[in-house]
C-alpha cells in the first residue's frame, strides 16, 4: 500500500517537474549548501510527500541539489529516493551512475587505500568493457572476479563482496547480508548501486567523491526515463536514436573547429575526458617508461576539479606524484615550466602537463611562441641521456575557437593534446559533455586515452551527441557575441570603477584570436590591517552578487557557469570552482562570465547603483 503511494506520488512529480529539473545544467549557489547537498533536497522533497502536495511551485521551490548536475540533481535523487523507499533504505545509500564501471572503481579505491579485499560476483557475463587486467595492472586495484548462478550462492567472504547484475527493471535489488554492494546495470541509462548494511556506511561519501570527480551522476534524461520505469514497474525498452550520426557531426564539427587531424574524444564531462587523459597517460608511461616516475604538472590555483582529480590519481599510484605549477600574479607560466621540467629531466621521470590557456581565474595568456620554446627544448638527465619530452595538456575550456594543434599552429610539433568542458560554449550549458583532441605527435596517446574513456563507460550519452550536434556549429559565432558584450562591460567597469583591478585579456590578444566571455574583478578595499582589508573585500564581493542576482533576476545567476546561451553568470572562485584547493591558493575575487544574448544595459545601470552605494 505505502509503495503504491510512493509510485503515485512520483508519476505526479514527474508530470509537474520544473522545467531546470530536466534542462539545467548549472544550479544557483545561493540556495545551494555544498555540505548538505543531495539530503536538504531530500528533507524538502520528504515533506512536501507526507503532505502529498506535488505542485509545481512546491517543487520549483525545493532547494538546489546539486550546484552542478554532473554531481546529481533532483531526478536522480529523486530516483535514489523510490528505490530507496521501495526496499526500507536510506537513500543517501542509493547512488546513480551514468558509467556502469565507474561505481565499481569507486569501491575498489577505498578498499586500496585501506588494504582490504575485494571480491566481485556476477551472474551472466561482464560488459564487454570491463577489463580486468587493465584496472588491476593500471589503476592498480586488488579483487577476485567470480561468476555465480544467482545472488543466493554467494558466500561468506574477508573483506567486501560487490555483486553486479545487468537489470531490464529499475529498482529490483538482489538485498542478501552476504552481499555489501549492489550494482545494477541497465543498459542505456546507466547504473544504481546500493551500499548495503550500516557497516560499510562509511563508504557513501567516497562513492560520492568519485561521482564528483572521475563521472557523472545518471543524466536527467536518463533519470527521467528510469523514473517512468520505476512508475510502470515495467521492462527497459531501447529508445531508437541517431546517436550514429550525430556522433559523426559531432567529431566532424570538433575536428573543423579545432583544426586538429585525429580523431576527436567526447566523454560524458569535461572531468570524465581528463580522467580519460590521465589514465591513458599513465598507461602509456608505464608502458614505454617502465620503473621511472611519474609527474603530473598541475597549477596549485587552477579549477578544483582538475587539481583534485590529479591529486586523487596519485593518491593510488606509488609512482605518480603531483607537482604545483605557479601560474599566476607574479608567477609567469612558462618560466615555471621550464624550471620544472629541468628538475623533472634531471631526475629522468615522466612530465606530464596540465594548463589552462588562458588561465582561470586570473585570464592570463603565455607568450606562445616562448611556451613552444620551453616544451620543444631538448634535456639531459643526470647520467646525460636524452630526457623524456614533456606532454603539454591544454585546458582550452575558455577560449574553444583557438587553433593550437592543427598543421603549422604554434603547439603542432611537440605532443600536446587540448580538451572542454561541454557544459560551456560547446553545448551552450545544455550538457556537460566534454571532448579532447591532439596534434599528429599524439596518436598513439589518443588511441590510449580511448580505451581508458571506454573502460570506465564515460562517452557522451546519445542525447549528449545529439545537443552538441545542434549546438557546435553555431559556437564560433557564439564566442564573438559573448566577447563583443564582455569587453563592453569590462570597459564599462573600468570608467566607473578605475581603482577596481580587472584581469581580461587586452585587444592585442583578442585581436590574436583570444576572445573569452570570463573575466575577473578585484573590487578596491579599505582597512587599517591586511585582514581588515581582505574582510571588507570579500563582503563587497558578496554584496554585488548579491545585487546583480536580485536586480537582475531573469538574467544573472550567481552560479559557477561559462559560455551558456543567455545571461551572466557570477561567482567567486574561492568558494566555488577552487573549493578543494589548498586555502592559500584560493582567490577570493569576483568571476564574471557574459552571454552573447543578455540585456547589457541593465547589467551597466545595476554595476553603477552598486558603486555610488559602496
């Protein structure tokens, strides 16, 4: 009787879903509170069951989940939440995968870095994907791999037990004390994994990490489509679609874009294709390097996902290491590289680099021509041998239309590979799916990084492919727009506010072709002591959001979002895309990124409101 009430209760929640609830991809950050996100949504959601109101403007009014939906979002608890109700769980012990490997990977890192063992039971066949000898050999995980007839046969076992099953019903759990983790896969739409028994409770925010970091949550879509099955108590049905060619414009279109003659890459998210990077690079290393070290050069500043994610990288694997690279102020990046890879050449390891251009927050551009100096320079080691040429991997997120990689461009001649983050201007903020691409030196690397983005089943989804083969052929002209209004308003703000420091690129560099939509302002302060000063400024930054997103409503979010297809966007980087980086790392300055498609004028009279008031 409850579950039927349950089911109702979400098939009328699924007819009045906010419009975001299937289309956002970015979420306001003032209504969202990081430590509580996935249960304030639930506490909300709970109540508004128990009163069985499942109006709109309730639901519209539940708090942000998630600040990105690559993390989670209200359908996929929503999900977690049925299937959690269904069988007497707690739902934050209920987590969706887009990738159906990626939530084994999670369990098998914990149990790495604890020492304990391992043993995954399956019925039937294992995705076809799903290479044991790599994950052991590469990512360096420990388990036994066992085949069963059914959930029931599985014994007792010294450490955790995971069992895997390909499920056509959403929902259905195999709940046995023998067996710690659930994983059901369902094909199309990703998979469920259930953390089983208080004793491994522990292990939920993990998981969550690893959803945060090397994947993503079931899409929307997706979510919605298991939803309905959960409702129906029906069997998956494949949807028919044009992934095949739309995967084809797609790659055409990236490859037209970027100039560059491979074959392009496009994971699920921008993290999910640096993951895929990572791995096939570390792959590749341990393969034609065998025994020398691996370094991972990565600016300390940089977006926290890119920092975090190496760090956890390394955290598995003796032999890489993670190494700051200074960026940005009174660092300049291509002196940091060359000191670095001195050091790294005469230890004769491995150099890998990771390098936003231009750089985030600060928005700072290298001399190209000095950078393909440093990367292309022959080392010795301290024997003398040759030392292993640098691999120079390029951030291009914020400025997508530049040609670095294609025949006769400034990074065509030593390996270099670039990657995106989809949910800016490559989809417009309608997906998050991300892509790489790389120059002739790179092929083999590519083809590395390929099998490492299949293993971990994090390619763009059929809907993904089919948005950016909508949206990628309009970017470009998307970019100039974006640019035209933010170097309207940056010099807007430089006439009305000239003792505030503003980091944008100059026209010199925009008429080079680096035209982002992004800049950063360093509001002037007031203080008799430094943290005086530092307290008055970020209040400052506070207050401006905080006006622009009130004024402004329709238009400005204070969300950590790029290259979307109307608005402004504001956050500060700090407390948002910096929030794993080391604190003394952090910039606690305002970020502001325009859209091609926004009312400027608004923005200009509400900037000037804020300065005649501070």
């Amino acid at each position: 009787m409850e579950d039927n009430k349950m089911l109702n209760y979400i098939k009328e929640v699924v007819i009045n879903r906010p419009t975001g609830w299937l289309s956002t991809t970015t979420h306001r950050l003032d209504i969202f509170d990081e430590k509580r996100a996935k249960t304030e949504f639930l506490e909300q959601f709970e109540t508004l069951y128990n009163d069985n109101n499942f109006e709109a403007s309730a639901l519209n009014e539940l708090p942000t989940a998630y600040d990105y939906i690559r993390l989670g979002h209200p359908l996929s608890c929503v999900l977690e939440w049925g299937i959690a109700k269904l069988h007497r769980l707690d739902p934050n012990n209920v987590i969706s995968f887009s990738s159906k490997t990626i939530p084994v990977l999670a369990i098998l890192r914990k149990n790495l870095l604890e020492n304990k063992n391992t043993q995954i039971v399956y019925t039937g066949e294992l995705p076809t994907f799903f290479d044991a000898e790599i994950i052991k050999t590469i990512y360096g995980y420990n388990f036994e791999l066992k085949n069963v007839e059914n959930p029931e046969a599985i014994s007792a076992f010294n450490g955790s037990t995971i069992f895997i099953s390909q499920q056509d019903k959403i929902g259905t759990i195999a709940l046995n004390p023998m067996i710690d983790f659930i994983i059901n896969l369902h094909d199309h739409l990703g998979s469920v994994l259930v953390v089983n028994g208080e004793q491994n409770e522990s292990y939920v925010a993990d998981i969550q990490h690893v959803r945060r970091r090397e994947t993503i949550a079931m899409t929307p879509a997706n979510a919605l489509s298991a939803l309905q099955l959960l409702i129906e108590q029906s069997s998956f049905k494949p949807e028919i679609s044009n992934i095949v060619a739309n995967k084809a414009a797609v790659l055409n279109a990236i490859a037209t874009i970027t100039g560059t003659p491979l074959k392009p890459l496009v994971a699920s998210c921008g993290l999910s294709i640096q993951y895929a990077i990572m791995m096939g690079l570390v792959h590749d290393a341990l393969e034609n390097h065998k025994g020398k070290e691996i370094k991972f050069i990565v600016p300390p500043n940089c977006y926290g996902g890119t920092n975090d994610q190496a760090r956890r990288v390394a955290a598995c694997l003796d032999n890489v290491e993670v190494v700051d690279l200074p960026v940005d102020g009174d660092n300049e990046m291509v002196k940091s590289i060359d000191t670095i890879l001195a050091k790294i050449a005469n230890d004769d390891a491995v150099p890998y680099i990771i390098a936003e251009i231009p750089t985030n927050p600060r928005v700072e551009v290298p001399d190209l021509i000095n950078l393909k100096a440093v990367l292309s320079k022959e080392r010795k080691t301290a024997s003398g041998e040759t030392a292993i040429d640098p691999v120079f991997i390029l951030d291009q997120t914020f400025c997508p239309n530049v040609h670095f990689l294609g025949e006769g461009e400034i990074l065509s001649t030593m390996r270099t590979l670039s990657y995106a983050s989809g949910s800016k201007f490559p989809s417009g903020g309608k997906c998050t799916a991300g892509y790489v691409v790389g120059n002739m030196k790179t092929e083999a690397l590519m083809d590395k990084i390929e099998t490492h983005l299949l293993l971990c089943d994090n390619e763009a989804t059929a809907l993904q492919y089919e948005i950016l083969a909508q949206q990628l052929p309009s970017m470009n002209q998307r970019i100039v727009e974006a640019h035209k209004n933010t170097r309207e308003f940056v010099n807007f703000i430089h006439e009305s506010l000239p003792a505030a420091k503003i980091n944008f690129v100059s026209e010199d560099l925009a008429n080079e072709g680096f035209t982002p939509s992004v800049f950063s302002l360093d509001l002037p302060t007031k203080g008799n002591t430094e943290a005086e000063r530092e307290t008055y400024k970020r209040a400052l930054n506070l207050k401006l959001i905080n006006l622009m997103i009130t004024e402004i409503p329709n238009e400005s979010k204070f969300c950590v979002s790029y290259g979307q297809l109307k608005g402004s966007y504001w956050t500060i980087p700090a407390t948002s895309t910096q929030g794993t980086t080391k604190e003394g790392d952090k910039d606690y300055i305002v970020r502001v990124s325009l859209s091609p498609n926004m009312d400027l004028e608004r923005h200009k009279k509400v900037f000037l409101d804020f300065v005649k008031n501070s």
